[in-house]
C-alpha cells in the first residue's frame, strides 16, 4: 500500500530540523572560528560599520566638495569629469551603498526569522496531524480486523 511506500520518507521527514540561519551565521564560515578568523571578522566588521553609516557619506562628501573649486578653476572637462566620477560619485556612494545593503540584510534577518516561526508553527501542527493520523489508522486496522472477526463468525 500507498503508506508503506511512504514510511520511510516519513522517517526522514520527521528526523529534520529546522534552522534559523541569519546573516550573523555565516561569520564564522568565511573567516573560520580560530582567533584569527574572529579578529578578521571583528576588524572587517568595524570597517563595515563605520564607512557603511550616512554619517561617513557626509563626511566623504563634504571631503570631495573641498577639491570642487580647484577642478572648477581647471576649466578642464575631463578634470571636472573625473571629479564627478572618481572623487564625487565613488567617494559618497560607497558608504551609502553599504547602508542600503545593511537595511536589506536587516529586512531578509526579520523576515528569516518570521519564516522560522512560522515553519516551527507548521512543523508543530503537522507533526500532531500525522500522529493522529496514525492513531486513526490503528482504530481503522482493529475495525477491519474485527470485522474480518465477525464475518468469519457468520
């Protein structure tokens, strides 16, 4: 029959759990647990955090502002040019493009750990139907064995 094909599956169903896995979990897995690794991805982080904030995209850009007049006296298109591109543009939105993505990472952990209750509930509530389910099956496998009982009675 259809469930003894599936017991097994069942089995392996059943023995899986579910993970909450955040963007704070994969740390270790880039720059491993030894203490070099920790330092790395403490310094890495520390650099992160402090070019990534709006704070140094103001900075930045009040730093590439201070050179504006000088390419402007230039009169040279291609100075004026490559301060927009090299000086401007890259200097002010590195930062800012670090806190978008930090927003995001924080977006996709909220919403990581939402889905990671929400599966919990389902596992929860599965879990209870299949064991009902199973009780059901032994009522209906003593049912038909006492009405197999009873035919070969009659």
């Amino acid at each position: 029959m259809m469930r003894m094909e599936n017991e097994s599956e069942i089995a392996k169903a059943s023995k899986l759990k579910h993970k909450l896995i955040l963007n704070r979990t994969a740390e270790e897995k880039i720059h491993g647990s030894n203490i070099i690794g920790k330092v790395n991805t403490y310094l890495a982080l520390f650099i992160t955090k402090a070019v990534g904030s709006m704070w140094c995209a103001y900075i930045f850009a009040i730093l590439a502002i201070i050179s504006l007049p000088a390419a402007i006296r230039s009169h040279d298109p291609i100075i004026i040019v490559a301060w927009i591109a090299q000086t401007f543009l890259q200097l002010v939105l590195l930062p800012i493009i670090i806190v978008g993505q930090n927003v995001q990472a924080e977006a996709s952990d909220q919403r990581a750990q939402h889905d990671h209750l929400i599966l919990m509930a389902i596992h929860t509530l599965s879990t209870e139907i299949y064991k009902i389910t199973e009780r059901q099956a032994k009522i209906l496998d003593l049912l038909e064995k006492t009405t197999e009982s009873l035919n070969k009675k009659s």
